[in-house]
C-alpha cells in the first residue's frame, strides 16, 4: 500500500513545468473533468491532452477510444482536474499490457504513483491512494517501462469507502444466473433493420416484422437444444419490433404495431426457452442519434435511456429474461452513468432479470450486472480469462477482470453477426461440429454459458447447414457421444 499524502490542489512549481512540457497555459486546456466525493469517476484518455508519437482511437459518433502507439517516457497525457472534496481517493487504470517491463506513471501535481501493467492483456491496474485538496490538480499519464503500455483508455479516482459500499451494494442487488447454466447455452441473432433475404429487395423493417413466423423460429432454435435466445431490438439502424410509446415520442416512424417480442416471448416459453433482448444505443443512426440529447446532454440522455429500457421491461414483465446491452464500455463508461440506476430500470417488471453490459475484452465496468457478455467472435481462449474460472466452479469468475460475474462466451457461427449482404447465402459454419462440441463440453465443465450467435434472413430462418450442424452438437452433448 503506497502512503496517504495531502495536497493542497495549486499548482506548484513542477506542475507548471509539467505544463510547459507539454506546450500549453493551463487556461487553454480542455475543460476539466470533476472528480466527484460520493462515487466513482472515469477519467477518459480522449479528455485529456496527448502529446508525443500515441495516437487516439476514433471510435466514431457516441464513442470514446483509447491511445495507442505509444513511443516512449515522454508520450503524455495531461488533464487538469477539479476536485469537488478533500479526500483520499484510490486511483487505478483500465489498460491493455504489453507485457514484461511494462510500468506506468500517474504524476499528480508533485507526487508520481508508479506500477506495472500487470499480464499482457486489459488490466484494471491499481496504482494507489492519494489525499487530494479541493480545486484544480494537474494529471499526467506515462509510460515508463522499458516496453511501453500497449493501449491506454481510463483512470478510476473513488474514495475507498466508496469502492465498499458499491461493492456491497452491487452484491446485493446480484440475481442468480443458475437457469443461464443449466439451460447450458443460448443462441443469439443479429436480426435488424438491415437484414436481407436469401435473393430480392428486403421489406421493410415492420413489414418483415409483420411477416415473420414466430412458431417456425421457436422450433428451429428448439431443434438446436439451446436453452435461451438473445434477440435484437436495435442495431445500426435504431428500430424496435414492437409498440413502444417512449420510442415514438422521441422519434416516430421506428416502431411497428406487430409486437414481435411478445409474439417471440410466447412461442420460446412454450418451449420452455428464454428470451433476453439486445440493445444497441443507435449512434450509427443520425436522425435517431440526434434525438437522445447525448451530444449536449449526458444528463438527460441517460434518464431517456432509462426510460425507454424501463418501457420496455414493465411492459413484458416475467417474459423477458434478461438484457444483453452492447457497448456499454464505449458509450455508457465513459461519461459516469448512474449504473444502479441504469440497472433498476432494466429490471423494471422482473426484478430477477439478468444483465449484461458488454465490456468486449476490457475488465468489469461497474458493481451493478451479472453476466459478463464475453464477445469474443473466434472463441480465443486468451479472453476468457479461464485461471478465475476453474472446472466445478461456480461459473462466476473468482478473481480477474470479471471478477464477480457470470461467465459467457458470445461466438461467431457464420461469417458476421447479422446477414446484411444482398443476394448471397448464408456462409457455412466457421467451426465443425467436433470443434463446438470440445469448445462446449470445456465451457460446461466450467458452468460457463455459451451464445453461439448465427446468421439469419430477414424471414428469420438460418441455413440449413447451420440447423444441422446444431442438431448434431445437441445429440453430442445430451448423449456424451462425438459428433
């Protein structure tokens, strides 16, 4: 534990030098990001000011990115922060590794906390507690091992009272996984305003939705042997299939009058499957995007978000099992959202739903979820971080980046996510059913829950290689045979 030490937040002498280093007055730095008293701050790369070889990863509308490319010690990156109350808080980091000789530096005002950078992949790396006075500090980020850092996105100031108490609280609020395990794998689909047919124009998006054929879908996914389904409500385009009075107010045109989800709902649960929904927040729709006040206001684009989410939820209740929430890391971390308040609204009609804020490969992002969505198209298993997850485990990591959560591994079937490509089949299988069925078996063994997502077209069937391939992998695994 390094030492607790006070600063009294003026610039002194080293961090005007600090300043000068990187050639601005402090007056023309980018507006300074409050660090707050009573919860934990995210403190982004892309707000600071980067000087040397790193470059900054535009990630496009909605998006934060990380730096990379870094040089050496003196690639920097410099903030100036506004503390709101005396306090000493823990300062960590979410960054990827390079590896061996790999160390970073956080200077603040005359102190500099040093560590390494832990295993080569994204770490949450812990550099200590500071006292810190009330008002502006100067911050600057380095790397000054032998082999720099290979991708930096944040730093985490909080209180350690507070890590406590959300902890705690996280813990609290925990609902069990025990039927994502045993129903021991789902199938996600990638269905959206942008899917296309096996040949032809596409309809649009709530004729198709008027068109599709819920009982042929359930059995389908019922001839598969998976055990829950992860279905797309917005993706690219920003479309829901279903009513949804919320969405309208805020931009009519993007709902339909079929409600598909409860239709889905009610064919799955007769086959004693589940359904979760997948959400996108929509940034790569313009019209859509310019409507959620997320570029002048976080404040209000966060309550709308639970507005919509909460709709949602209240109005499917029991039938909806869970919420699969994509790119959360990117859009949701960044800007320090209420996720207690977040995740209330996703439970809202079903206080035991599941969810997941997909952090890709980076470390658990907040106390409040359950799974870990576990994209990892290839099913690498550097990813999975399998030393937390022993065999005749709980299925929940127990120590890691994830630590906490409900392990899931969301795989590539097909080529792409979504079959979004006019006039083409769907490809075949990227992996054999022996590959599966020994990527399953070590999956179960771990109680860690695979989604397998699969290609469809617009009238919701997947290709018949695909369906065969799953029937096979089911008598595998029900029987203990080889395929």
């Amino acid at each position: 534990m390094l030492p607790v030490c006070d600063f009294r937040g003026r610039l002194t002498a080293l961090a005007l030098a600090l300043t000068a280093t990187v050639g601005l007055a402090y007056t023309q730095e980018l507006a300074a990001p409050t660090i707050a008293y009573s919860s934990r701050t995210v403190v982004i790369a892309a707000e600071g000011r980067i000087t040397g070889k790193a470059d900054l990863v535009n990630m496009g509308a909605g998006k934060m990115g990380w730096v990379q490319s870094w040089g050496d010690a003196g690639d920097l990156i410099t903030w100036h922060l506004n503390v709101q109350r005396a306090g000493s808080y823990a300062i960590s980091s979410i960054l990827e590794s390079s590896g061996q000789n790999c160390s970073v530096a956080i200077a603040i005002d005359t102190y500099v906390l040093h560590d390494n950078c832990g295993v080569q992949g994204w770490n949450r790396v812990r550099l200590g507690v500071l006292r810190l006075g009330v008002g502006m500090h100067t911050v600057q980020f380095s790397s000054d091992g032998s082999t720099p850092v290979s991708k930096f996105y944040s730093m985490e100031f909080e209180r350690p009272e507070v890590a406590r108490q959300l902890a705690a609280q996280g813990r609290k609020e925990r609902v069990s996984t025990s039927w994502m395990v045993a129903a021991r794998y789902g199938l996600m689909f990638h269905w959206t305003s942008q899917s296309m047919p096996r040949e032809g124009p596409p309809l649009s998006y709530c004729d198709a939705v008027r068109k599709f054929d819920v009982e042929r879908f359930a059995d389908m996914v019922a001839e598969t042997g998976a055990g829950f389904v992860v279905f797309t409500t917005s993706h690219a385009g920003f479309y829901f299939p279903g009513p949804n009075s919320v969405i309208d107010s805020i931009l009519p045109g993007r709902t339909c009058s079929r409600d598909l989800v409860g239709d889905l709902a009610d064919a799955l649960n007769r086959r004693h499957i589940r359904l979760e929904l997948y959400f996108h927040p929509g940034h790569d729709d313009a019209p859509w995007w310019q409507r959620t006040h997320f570029d002048e206001d976080k404040r209000a684009y966060f309550q709308q978000w639970r507005s919509i989410i909460a709709s949602i939820g209240d109005n499917y209740g029991t039938k909806l099992a869970g919420w699969w929430f994509d790119d959360a890391a990117f859009t949701y971390y960044p800007f320090n959202p209420d996720w207690e308040k977040m995740t209330a609204a996703a439970r809202a009609g079903n206080p035991n739903r599941v969810i997941a804020y997909n952090s890709w490969i980076l470390p658990k992002l907040n106390d409040f979820y359950d799974v870990f969505a576990g994209e990892n198209a290839f099913w690498e298993s550097k990813y999975e971080d399998l030393t937390y997850l022993p065999v005749n485990g709980s299925g929940r990591y127990h120590g890691g980046p994830q630590d906490g959560l409900q392990a899931e591994i969301t795989v590539l079937i097909n080529g792409d996510w979504g079959h979004f490509k006019e006039d083409t089949p769907i490809g075949p299988p990227r992996f054999s059913a022996d590959q599966i069925v020994t990527r399953l078996k070590d999956a179960l063994s771990r109680k860690e829950v695979p989604l397998l997502d699969v290609e469809v077209f617009q009238n919701g069937t997947a290709s018949p290689q695909t369906v065969a391939l799953l029937k096979t992998v089911r008598k595998a695994i029900e029987t203990g045979s080889r395929p």
